[in-house]
C-alpha cells in the first residue's frame, strides 16, 4: 500500500496537477490570500451600508418631522438660520 502512495506521490502528471493548483490558489489574483481581503472588505462595506442606512432613516424623519407642520419649519428656520420676523429683534449669545 505504501509503495502504490510513493508510486502516486512520483507520477509526473499528479506532480504537474499538485503544482498547477498550488499555483492557482496561492499566485492567481482570485487566491486565497485575496479571496480572504475581498471578504473582509466586503464586511466593511455592508457596515457602512447598514449604518448609512440607519443614518438615512434618521434623516427621513427628521425631514417628515421638519416639514410636516409650519411651526416646526419656523422653529427650525429661527434657530439653524436666525431668521425672525419683520417686527423683532434677535439677540446672539456667544460663548467664549
């Protein structure tokens, strides 16, 4: 039995087969080593998916929420922007 592995192992062919794979998993540029880095990035990337996503939600909310009422869009309008009306004055606070 061990003299037909030797006899397998020594066979031209099964040494050209065994070089050629190696080759292809460790040299071509879908080898392991790459196939491991695309997958790692490709986790990466369906994190900041998932999280621009959530980001996107938020935003659509908060957009819903802004312009669902005019109260809410005068609010947001007097203190992102300091607008005020034609009759007012506004005073700034700054912080130093």
């Amino acid at each position: 039995m061990n003299s037909n592995i030797i006899k397998t192992i020594r066979n031209k062919y099964f040494l050209a087969t065994l070089a050629f794979v190696l080759l292809l998993l460790l040299n071509d540029r879908n080898s392991l080593f790459d196939q491991y880095e695309y997958s790692k990035n490709l986790k990466e990337v369906k994190e900041k998916h998932r999280y621009y996503q959530q980001e996107i939600t938020k935003v659509r909310n908060q957009q819903k929420e802004l312009f669902g009422s005019a109260k809410n869009l005068e609010k947001f309008a007097r203190e992102k922007y300091l607008m005020k009306r034609d009759n007012e004055d506004i005073f700034v606070m700054v912080e130093e």
